[in-house]
C-alpha cells in the first residue's frame, strides 16, 4: 500500500474528492461498516467508511478495536454527524489483529490504575494519547523558549560522585558483582575497583554542573533525569524524573523570579496555543468527573480556565517573614486546623501551609523568597541580615511547590564556612570552590519539577499518568 | 550595575553612540587599557577601552585573564584592527579575580587532556566555547527537525529491568548496602529487597519503549543518556552518552534510510547556518594542526568543506553482500594489509572495512543494509531469504558507525523463534511481545550516537571533547 497521510493533515486540509491513503489503529467499528481509525497524529479519528462488497468476509472478521489497518479510498464530505470529512475505502489491510477476546484496551471506560499496569498500551487511549501529546509539546516549549533567549542547552552527568543537595537518598551505580565483590584488606567492598573506581550514584540535580558552564557562557539550562532513592509511595513522588534547570551568570534573585515567571506563562500560552484538541478533552473528562464529588469537593475552575487564569496574573511575590505573618494570623492556624501548626519564625513550610497561602489567600500563584538559612541549601546567597538566604519558591495551586531556585552565594569564603556548618565535604567539590576562587560573579539558578508542570498543565492527579513508565519503589516494569 | 547587554547583540546590531552595560570574562589584558571580555553569548569578545585616570589602582590590579567584570560606557567605532567596535568604559567592576599565579587557564594553548582535567574551566576557553554552542545548536536541531515532522518526544526510562540489545554490559542500580545486603535463605544477594524489587540496570537503548509508542502515536522519537559498562579506553567510548532514537509506524527500511538521511542532512545544514563563527574557528584550527602533519596523513578536505561535501552527496546505499564483493576484490584485502581479512559472505565489518569503503571506495557517506541475522539483533525484520535482516548502518567518513537502525519484525511468530534462538527471555519482554500480538504493524527506526555526531561536526578527534563531563572507566569526575 502506498505511503499513508498523516490523519491530522487529513483533517487540517480536507482535500476532498482527493484519493488519499491513511493508516492506524481502529478505535470502534460501527454497523459493519463505519471504523473510526487513530494514527496518534490528533486527537480526532478519521472515519473510514468500507464498501463490505469489496472486501473478503475473512478481512472484515478481522476488524476489531486496536488492530492495525491501511485503507485507501476518496475523502468525502460526511453525511453524519460528528465529522466534517470521511474516507470512502475502495481498498483495506488489516496489518495487525487485535484479538477482542483479549485485547485489553477496549473502546470503555478503564480505571487509570489499570492503565498504569498496561503502560505499554495505554498510549493507545484517548486520555494518554492526549497526555504524551501535550507532554512533548511541553518539551519542545522548554526548549524553544531557552533557545529563543540564547541559553545553551548543557547536557549534565548522570552517573556523578557528588551529591548537589548534600542530603538526597541516592541510587548507586556500581559493575561488582553483589554476590562476590571485591574486598579490601579490612573486609569492606573495595570501591577502587568499580568501574570508575570510587562510589559513584544517580545525579539528583544538574545545578552544580550548570553553575561550571554558566560561569563562562553566560546562561544554560538542563534538561534531564534525575533520581531520588526515596521509599515514598505517595501520587507525588516518582524516583526518576525530569528536572529543568537554567542557570544565569550575573542574574539576581529578582532576575531569577522573572526569569521563572516568564517561562511558566510561556509554556502555559504554548499548550494552550498549540493543544487545544487534547486540552479540551482533558478539561471535559475532568469537568465530568468533578460533578460527581460533592460540591465543597469541586474546583473553582475548569482546567483551561485554570490555565488562563495563571497566564492573566502577577504571581504573588512575599518574602518568607511575610508568609509566616500571614499563615500565624490564618484561620486555620488559629483554630489549629492545620496538621503543623505555625508556631514562629523559622517553622519549614508544609504542603498544606504552601496551599493555604495560594489557593486560598492569594488565590494564584506565589513566589516565596528570602528563607531562613537553616532550612536551606549549602550553595544559597546568605542576606545581609545573616539569617536568611536569597531562596525562591514558586507554589501552584493544585500543585504546590513547582519551582525551587536561589542566587548562589558566589563568595569563596562565606560559602566555604558554609558547607563547614553543614558538612558538606569541600575536598570532592574542589571544582565547585574553583568557579568561586576565579573569575566568581553573582549568578541564580532555579529547578522546575516537569511531571509537575505536566501535571497541571494536563490536571492528573497522580504523577505516574504523565511520564511514559514511572519507576516507583517496586516498580521498575517495561 | 544595570543589566548586561549580550555582547553578540552588541556586535549584531552596533548601537554606535549608545550607553550599555555588559558583562563577561576577561580574555586578555593589553597595553593596561584594552580588555577582551567574553561572555559566552558569542565566539567574539568585545573590546573594552578602561579610562586608566577613573579607576583605582586597586581596581586596575584586579584585571587578568579570567576575572568576571561589568563595565558601562559608550559605544563607539574601533580605530584599531581586528574589531569594528569597542566599548569606552566609563565604570568598571571586578566581580571575581582569577589569580594569575594560579588560575589554570592561561592565555596560552592548552593541551586537550589538561583541559579534560579541567574540564569544569574548559568552557571558558576558545575551543570548547565552540565546541558547547556548537552541541547546544545540534541539540536544538535535533528537537526541530522531529517537531516539524510531527514526531512526539518520548521520555524512555532510564532505570529498566530489561537489556534491549539482548548483549550490553550494564551498570546495575541498587539501593543495598553493598557491605551489609540482605540475603536470601541460600546466601545470595536478595534482590526483591532491592528498591525496584528486582536487579535492575541503566538503560542501554530506549528503542523497545520507543516501539511501544510509535504503535499507538505513529512516530515518536527518544533523545537521552544511555549507557555502556564497557571496560573501553578508546577516543571512541564512553560509559554515559546521549542517543536519539526515531522510531516510526508503517515505515519500512527505505523509509527508514530516508529519514536518516534527511536527518543528518537537515542537523549539517542547520549548524553550516547557526554556527558559522564557532565553525570556522575549528575549521582554522585543525587546518594548522594538520599542516604540522605528514602529507599522506592529512585530511583532504577541511572541516567545513567536508560538512558541505556531506550535505551535496546523496548517501551511497548498498547491501552487504555488495560491501563484501567489494571487500574482497579491494587492494588491502588481496595484499592482506586490512588486520581482519575478509574471508567471504558472514563476516563482521570492522572499523577499517568501513573507513575503506568510505573513505577510499565511495568517498562519501554510505548505508549498508540487509546484513546476515546472525551478526545483529533479535528484533531486526527477517528477510525472506531468511538469511539477511533489514538492518542498515550509516558510515561516515573519519567517524565509522554514526547510525544503526533495522525495519523491526513485526510478526510474533517470526519474533517469538528469534528470541528464543537467541536466548532472550520471553517472558521479562511480554510487553514487547503485546505490541506484535494486538494491531502490530511494520515499523522502522535507528540510534544516532548524539556524540559520534558533535565530533563529525566539531572534527574533534577524541569523544571526551565533545561532552561536558566525560564518564570513562576510571572517571566520573565533576
């Protein structure tokens, strides 16, 4: 059969009266004579209408949802409902069946978890179809958007001996066979004689790498994997995921707070541009499914409004000392509603306190800045006052923390006695001081979690529904 | 300080007569009064002219190769040679010194292994500002040419239980104590109390994951780490490497040869573009090296002309069996100069028998296809001669192997005899048996080695160059 035409160009340029040849997977056939055929190309089918004379009764048992078929034929206008254009099939392949004995994916409702367990076929649903759509349309705004302001993309290590956070529970990477590895004269393993002849784990951040370009090309970003060994069975926490973390020589907290905030609402104005079929689809399962919980239970927004909305707004910009203000005077902590009460100055704050302060207070999205120092990280700039550090948060409603960043504290010494205090072992980020002791200048830097901007770009709930095959603690399947 | 304007918009558009602010690292220092300052935004420095009677002879103590500075001022045309403006600086910050007596990167050339050991320094020198813009534009090009094609991105998993190529030596990942694992009642490593709750590995290809999309979303592609626990110490290995993997429904291999070509065709072209400056300094670089060089070892072509000899040619494409006539009736197999001669039909083609029919038979890019079954993988489409697959490889000149790819088996019998031919264990990969048992269809895609591919075009000789944190056996530093 001839080279097939994508069904969104199809759909887009309606070349009637065209002969025209398409191929994908059937989605429902209808009255012996109506398939409804996917090739992922847009959301929409195309509707194939087959001339039964023509075909032999063996290709036409054939025909069952989620089989492969070819159909050539002549685009016409429809006559029914539900579709602007329909393919008069002269000829049909079916290339693969699919058995509806046992095919999982059938044209009904499955519940997510079942999905989850036929990850490898759950693309071929509306929902996921739509999901992995808007996902690389995500991606390709990331991109597109660093491009477009001359960041470079910096392709940071995986497998690294360091750990940026000094505190991740890390995966380690290790060729010594578990059964019978090397020993050293003391009994213990002998990681001098693994492949790269230390301890050696999965990144959990490219930020110190990034830090190293940036301070000679000015502005990088990455775009990776990272890992996190935590044994949380949570819809929040996957242990390998997508971070994105630009980096900016001579950038300012501020600078970092627009920088973040520019790239949010380009990426929200680019899904909304660019996937308004999927969208619209997530948006009415979500609306369908919101009508059935209790009304103190509903959203005050559909998805897209929701994505509006966020594009509309300033988001909120307080300091951390504001936000405590603010939550010890909420009602909830007043009448101890909260699972943590705010108790003072320095408290860390919890999810419920991060939404309190966006979803019902401000009521759109905030960036916290200015944190204690003791509850953050050993690379962050130190304020003037000696108590706090140049931290930013950006919390979404629905999501809560999305983005985390900070300027970096670009001076030698004050970030020396810094990781003294905080243990962080100087002699194996030698390299890190490097960048300090020549040629250091002030530089921000922030981590947009990518499933969570998936997550509320699409509105799932639970994180495993937008990346391809989540790996969770006991779960590492496909 | 104001914000800093980029200095390669500075040196695009001239603003002559205008007040600007940039900011950057001192390349050198002349005369007391002209600093080259870079800032990684263009290959160029700018010139900034330093009024000596304004700034303090503390400030002016300050300025050496690689401290970060700010200046302000007006710019105007150069009187001198080599620049068509410079900057009059009214106001000039150092940020950060760099200690002539100690900082690594001298105003001199380096070797390219002291900068390997540097490596977290290298960006700021001419090279590997170059060669770093030049990945970031390849990159990009990459994500591109797959959108505007309507291709998905696909995020294949990193850790995984499987080992796609049936053969790879892999890291394993775990969370045990290496000193103290739990074990089972035989005494072996109990690995179901591992994380996962099974060995798992880092991913050696994300091409079975890509299958799994590509037949439900018609064609996605993967651009990510990949990995390799080879013990290698070549210029041509690296333990952790970035692959893309295009991976398309209802293509065949031709379409699959197509596409490869339009791809590398599309990425020389885009940096030929993009990158001109970046490309010209390496091209000028590796023409003086090679000219210290004996004659009959320097290249024919420089770096430049041999990306737009790539672009004019159409790729030759040729089986296997054709390649070993041609083997086997060539000079160095008769007068046995290659180390492998080829004996006939079934041999395996090494780097010289590839380099030969590039460089000297050919001389241009070459695909080869149809290879034995017995030398390639178990999911490579079975011809009907039943003795050859559709497997294609794409060689290029001074590189070998840039791209592997197959038309994929798509019939679960056929399949089902070649795992089990080959020892691969059916039931771990029922996953990628499902997709053949419900709506299979041909389908075809190829690997890119995303650095075999920054070498062609950056001509870099060894593949730790062309990677910012090289991991080796022995290495995993930064």
């Amino acid at each position: 059969m001839e080279k097939r035409t994508r069904i969104d160009q199809v759909l887009a340029t309606k070349p009637i009266g065209e002969i025209i040849t398409v191929k994908g997977w059937v989605r429902s056939f209808r009255n012996n004579q109506f398939i409804a055929v996917n090739d992922g190309s847009d959301f929409d089918s195309l509707q194939i209408v087959i001339n039964r004379e023509s075909l032999s009764s063996d290709t036409l048992k054939k025909i069952h949802p989620g089989a492969a078929v070819g159909a050539k034929g002549t685009l016409t206008e429809s006559q029914g409902r539900g579709q602007a254009v329909e393919l008069k099939a002269d000829e049909l392949i079916v290339y693969g069946e699919a058995d509806p004995e046992t095919y999982p994916i059938q044209p009904k409702k499955h519940t997510k978890e079942f999905l989850r367990e036929n990850a490898h076929l759950r693309f071929r649903t509306n929902t996921f179809g739509a999901i992995f759509r808007i996902r690389h349309e995500l991606s390709y705004a990331i991109h597109k958007f660093f491009h477009e302001r001359k960041f470079y993309y910096l392709h940071s290590p995986i497998i690294t001996a360091s750990d940026a956070e000094g505190a991740g529970e890390m995966f380690r990477v290790t060729t010594l066979d578990p059964n019978n590895p090397p020993l050293t004269t003391d009994g213990q393993v002998d990681l001098k004689k693994d492949f790269f002849g230390r301890e050696t784990n999965l990144t959990v951040s490219g930020q110190l790498e990034a830090e190293l370009a940036a301070l000679a090309l000015g502005q990088v970003y990455t775009f990776g994997p990272t890992f996190r060994a935590e044994n949380s069975h949570t819809s929040r926490h996957l242990a390998e995921f997508w971070m994105v973390e630009p980096e900016v020589a001579f950038n300012d907290i501020n600078d970092n707070m627009d920088l973040a905030e520019d790239m949010l609402k380009y990426l929200i104005n680019y899904v909304l541009e660019h996937c308004r079929k999927d969208l619209q689809f997530l948006h009415n399962a979500a609306e369908k499914e919101d009508s059935q919980k209790p009304k103190n239970q509903r959203p005050d927004m559909g998805l897209i409004d929701r994505l509006e909305f966020c594009l509309e707004q300033d988001f909120a910009r307080i300091t951390y000392t504001e936000a405590i203000d603010i939550l010890m005077n909420s009602k909830p902590n007043k009448k101890k509603k909260f699972n943590y009460v705010i108790e003072g100055w320095g408290a860390d704050l919890q999810s419920e306190h991060e939404r309190y302060l966006v979803e019902k207070h401000f009521k759109k999205p905030v960036i916290l800045y200015n944190y204690p120092k003791d509850i953050k990280s050993f690379y962050m700039k130190v304020n003037d006052d000696n108590k706090t550090v140049r931290a930013m948060d950006i919390l979404f409603p629905g999501i809560g923390e999305i983005i985390g960043g900070s300027e970096r504290e670009e001076n030698l010494d004050v970030l020396k006695s810094r990781m003294k205090e905080m243990n962080i072992p100087m002699e194996e980020l030698y390299w890190y001081l490097d960048i300090r002791k020549y040629g250091s200048c002030p530089h921000s830097g922030y981590g947009l979690g990518f499933e969570r901007m998936v997550q509320f770009v699409t509105g799932m709930s639970n994180i495993r529904d937008v990346i391809p095959f989540p790996r969770t603690p006991g779960n590492a399947s496909f």
